[in-house]
C-alpha cells in the first residue's frame, strides 16, 4: 500500500473533497459553498488524507475565540480506508488542534444507528452526554451528542481487559493503547503435574475458580475499576473448548453488565500482536508460536487483516513432547524447564535422534510442518533398549540430544520459511520460548541469515490476557466494530480469523 499523509486541507482539494462529502453521505452532503466557507474561515482547521494525490478523507474542526470549546464539523474517510485506524487519526490530528486552540471540551454529533463510529469516539474519550432526536431527516434518526474534555493535552487512548483461558493459564491482562498496565496469570499447571499433561476438565474448572482472583487483582495492579475500561477482549479460540468456554462466559457477563463492547479474539495471533506492548510490531513477520497447545509458523503480513499459516504440528505440540519426553526419563512436569535442566550438562550429540519431516520426501506436502511424535518415540525406544541391555546411559545425554533435535528442527524450519518468503524477520511466542538452546541456536541461525530476531519478554511469551487485551486494543483503535453477543467458542480457529464478529 502506498504512504497516506495528513496535511491541512486547501482549496486545491476542495473538488476531491466533495466528491468524498456525497460518496459517504449521500444526500445529507454538504454543499461545495459551505464546504468551501468552513475549511477557509479563521475559527476553523481542516486536514485531509492523502495517498498519492488524491483525497482519501478529511476531517474538520470548528473553535470560536470566545469559547474553550471546539465542535468537530466533519470526518470522512473513503470506504475502502475504513477499519484500518485513519478515522483515529484525522480525530486524534482535531483533538491536539484543538488543544493547541486552547479548546478543553470537544464535542460532535453522530448518527445513534451508528455504533462503530460511536466505539470509535468512546475510545478516544468522548462520552454520550446528550440525545436529538429525530436529527438526521428524512430516515428520523437521533443524533448522539457527544464530549471528550482535554486535559493537559493527554489524548485518551483506549483501555482493553483481556480474558485468556485457551489452556491451563488464567490471564487477565489491562493495556492502555500500546502500553501494559496488568497482567495477571493464574496456572492450573501444578493440578495436571501428576497426570503428566493438561487434563480439559481439570482446566475449565480451574479457570471458574481463577477468573474472579484474578481479574480483581488485574484491575488492582492497573489502579483501575470495571468503568474505566472501554472494551473487553477474549480468547475464542483455537484451544481446548471447556477452557475457552469458561472465559468467553465471563468476557460476555463482564460486557452485557458493564455496557463494554466485547471483541471476541485469536489466541495465536494475540502471541504476535503482544509485541507492540514492547514497542512498535514490525510488519511482515514470520512467527513461530510454540507451546504446549500449539507449534506453528506463521507469515504476518498485517495484524488485523493478512495472517497465514504456513505450517503446523501434524501430531504433538513442541511442548507436548517435552512434557511427554521429561516423564519417560523421571524428570517432573512441566517437561520442559526439566528437560533444560537435565541438558545443560549432556552432549547434545551423543545420540542423533530424527528430525521429524525434513525429508525430501516431506519437502512438497509438509515444507513448514512439524511432527513430535515419532521423536519421542524414538527417544522411547532408545531408553528401552538401553535399560534392557543394562546399559549404564547417561540422562543428561539423552535430554540434550532431544532438545538439540527440537531446536533444530523449528528454527530450521522458520529461518527457511523467512528466507524463502524474502521476510528477514522472526518473532517468537509460547512457552517452549523458555528453551535455552532454542534461543541459543535462533539467535546463531539469525545472525548468520541476516534475520532480525525478536523475543517478547517470557511473561508475555507464555499465555497471558495482555497479548489478548493488545489484540483488542489494535481493534478499537483501528474502529473496528466489536464482536456481536452471539459468538461462541472453537477449538481450531484458523489464524485467518483474528477477530470473530
Ligand atoms: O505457552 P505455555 O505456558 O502454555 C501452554 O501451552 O499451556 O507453554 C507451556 C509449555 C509446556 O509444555 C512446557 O513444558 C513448555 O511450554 N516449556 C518449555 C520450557 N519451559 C516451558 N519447553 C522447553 N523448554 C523450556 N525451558
Ligand atoms: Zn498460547
């Protein structure tokens, strides 16, 4: 897409600009005088968006000297423009004008059948303060007055709650716009330590305990109450559908209550979009998201809009075969920190344990794929064959060679997937994230690749509600309408679904 710019308006674009004036509104359009009168006079600041040289939108504002109050005159923005955040940014560019003016009440009126407009204007801090009725003629709409006070020129930025529970993590998570203000986890790890893995039931019933404690304690941390929040994000899916269903429950008692909109989100893409928490996300990326739930490789090309999966795991999950692979050598659960334990005094090439579909033959059907299984099948046999014949092995062996052939065969796998889609980029998400030879050996192939690595901090690795609330905030801020109440739960969400509607 070519660059869109937001310059002051003038009168070389006026034609342009009435030509979006009857596209958008039809015949409640301004006429080309008005229009003209307006963007010219003294009390006013108009700004338009351009791509290229044409007149994408526009947006205008009207401060009268006398007043501290401003009134916004106008906003447009092309429709096939819409959703992607320039109807944010024409306001956010009439609340700073406005400060500058000195204005400290803004106001605007829009139409009331028009709710994404309005979750627009409420997350940027305008309320509904007042109602005309039968305003709009001749379709006998009301118009919903609305206010936004500036103080000290601070530009509200919306406040998304989070609610993950996909897995055994019970995440409430609260961000401002791009910033972190809680993020609070609530593991039922410990209850499934002795079966050796997530048991479904054991999770759901976990997460109906955790979500009161733990949403208290988010709003806690974050110095906020229920009324501050301006929309509610959550997980429907993919992952384990008693789990999920039990925060979608919450995400819509917490919204019908409260009167927030819900945005019903990925959990998968909510591991990608956790990084702008940590600074601008920079698009396209590849992602590989690796858990106990979940091993995939993704290509981002835009958060909201153009998610693709390459490749996945056809049987177990990366964490899954540590977890799988830490039982059958004694090691305690969860596998994963234990097996990097046991490693890190093995040779990680005593034993030269397969790669799972690296063959040529898996090159056309599975090129981005993973399988675990018969990995750990082979670690299986190997340990068998070994205590039958009395051997004396070495565990710390076993566990590196295993973790090296993991580590190998998902940053090969990415680093291929980068360098083959041109994509020098590589992000990082789930809890095997934990791995220290993962890390190690991502970083090596990076670098010697060219690829810039990028690692979320480990908290926001591991599922959490504030990579679900930064998903949602991305949404409101881009105007994206909110989910109806109606959605449900689906355990194998594709990743092209990053918001449910
Ligand atoms: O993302 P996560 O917390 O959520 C679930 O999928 O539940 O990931 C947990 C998984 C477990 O399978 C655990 O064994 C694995 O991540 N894990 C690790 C390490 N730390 C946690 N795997 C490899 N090495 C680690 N250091
Ligand atoms: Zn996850």
């Amino acid at each position: 897409m070519t660059e869109i710019k937001l310059l002051p308006a003038g009168e070389q674009y006026i034609d342009q600009m009435m030509a979006l004036e009857h596209e958008c509104f039809g015949r409640d359009a301004w006429t080309e005088e008005s229009m003209r009168f307006e963007m010219l006079a003294d009390h006013t600041r108009y700004f338009v968006l351009l791509e290229e040289e044409t007149v994408r939108g526009y947006a205008g504002l009207s401060k009268l000297p006398s007043t501290n109050q401003a009134d916004v005159q106008t906003i447009a923005v092309a429709p096939n423009l819409r959703g992607r955040g320039f109807g944010r940014k024409l306001l956010e560019k009439l609340l700073t004008e406005a400060n500058h003016l000195g204005a400290t009440e803004i106001f605007l009126e829009v139409r009331a059948d028009n709710p994404v407009a309005q979750n627009l204007y409420a997350s940027l801090g305008f309320e509904h303060i007042d109602t005309r009725k039968r305003y709009y003629q001749p379709d006998d709409v009301d118009a919903w007055i609305m206010r936004a006070r500036l103080s000290e020129g601070s530009l509200r930025e919306p406040i998304v709650l989070g609610i993950e529970s996909s897995c055994d993590e019970t995440g409430i998570g609260i961000v401002r716009g791009n910033t972190l203000l809680a993020n609070v986890i609530s593991s039922s790890m410990d209850q499934h330590a002795r079966f050796g893995g997530v048991v479904p039931e054991i999770a759901a019933r976990a997460h109906l305990e955790a979500l009161q404690p733990t949403l208290i304690q988010a709003l806690h941390d974050a110095k906020l109450s229920m009324q501050d929040i301006d929309a509610i994000a959550v997980t429907n899916g993919p992952g384990l559908a008693g789990a999920l269903m039990v925060g979608v429950g919450a995400a819509k008692a917490l919204s019908v209550a409260s009167g927030k909109p819900i945005y019903a989100v990925n959990h998968l893409v909510g591991h990608v979009g956790v990084d702008v928490l940590e600074g601008e996300l920079e698009l396209p990326t590849i992602a590989l998201l690796v858990s106990g739930g979940h091993t995939s490789l993704l290509l981002v090309k835009d958060l909201l809009d153009d998610v693709t999966l390459l490749g996945e795991t056809i049987d177990d999950a990366a964490g899954e075969a540590f977890d799988k692979v830490a039982r059958l050598l004694g090691l305690s659960y969860p596998g994963g920190p234990a097996i990097d334990k046991a490693a890190s005094g093995g040779d990680p090439k005593a034993i030269r344990f397969p790669r799972g579909l690296t063959l040529p033959k898996d090159m056309e059907k599975h090129r981005y794929d993973f399988s675990f299984s018969g990995l750990k099948t082979a670690v299986a046999r190997w340990v068998e064959v070994a205590e039958n014949n009395g051997d004396d092995f070495s565990v710390a062996d076993v566990a590196a060679s295993f973790r090296e052939a993991v580590a190998d065969v998902l940053t090969a796998k990415a680093v291929a997937a980068c360098n083959e889609h041109g994509i020098k980029r590589l992000l990082l998400g789930g809890g095997v994230v934990a791995n220290a030879r993962l890390r190690e050996l991502a970083a090596e192939r990076c670098v010697a690749n060219g690829i810039e690595l990028r690692i979320p901090e480990l908290n926001l690795c591991t599922d959490n509600g504030a990579m679900i609330a930064a998903l949602g905030a991305q949404l409101v801020m881009a105007g994206r309408a909110p989910s109806s109440l109606d959605f449900g739960v689906d355990s194998t969400l594709s990743v092209e679904t990053v918001h449910t509607k």
